[in-house]
C-alpha cells in the first residue's frame, strides 16, 4: 500500500478556500463519510466529551444535531481517507472538503 500526503498548497486556489484537484474522488465530503463522521462524533458527545460549540447554541439540540452542526462548521480535528484501486492511499482533512 503507497500512503500519499499531498501537499495542502496544492489543493487551495490562489482566490482562497476554493479547492481544485483534491487528489481522489469528489471534492465534498460522501454521504457515507459524513455519515460516518456525525456518528462518530454523536457518540463521543453521548460518552461526555466537550462540545466544538458554544453552549449557548447548544439550548435544545440533541447529540446529533451538535455533531452535525460541529461538521459544518468544518471544526472537527479528522481527516478522511481516500483509497484509490492502485492502492494508493490519499488523507485529506476535512477543512478542505465542502460540506453541504
């Protein structure tokens, strides 16, 4: 298996945030990475760990919905990876998919 980091400056556009070239597949986030992500983190927040979020904001919401929220605001510390059929592995922190 061929692990590849690819650099962060050749993802971002020189008009900022805007991504060209994320190395494999879409440029946002799938349905299954996000799900796997919100669920992962659903249950974090459901075991006691701290929410990403001001507590203010929090009046009302359940564990999914924090996770969720935490997502979009693009403030969860992962990085998703990315095979491709060669078997090269690409690792790319979710700051720089869009999350719809």
């Amino acid at each position: 298996m061929v692990r590849v980091q690819v650099p962060r400056a050749e993802w971002v556009s020189s008009e900022g945030g805007a991504l060209e070239g994320v190395p494999v597949g879409p440029a946002w986030l799938t349905r299954f990475e996000k799900a796997r992500i919100v669920g992962g983190r659903a249950l974090q927040l459901s075991m006691g760990a701290p929410p990403l979020i001001s507590s203010d904001e929090l009046k009302g919401k359940d564990v999914l919905q924090i996770a969720e929220e935490e997502l979009r605001r693009k403030l969860l510390p992962l990085t998703v990876v990315r095979r491709t059929p060669k078997g090269e592995e690409y690792r790319i922190p979710i700051k720089m998919l869009l999350v719809d």
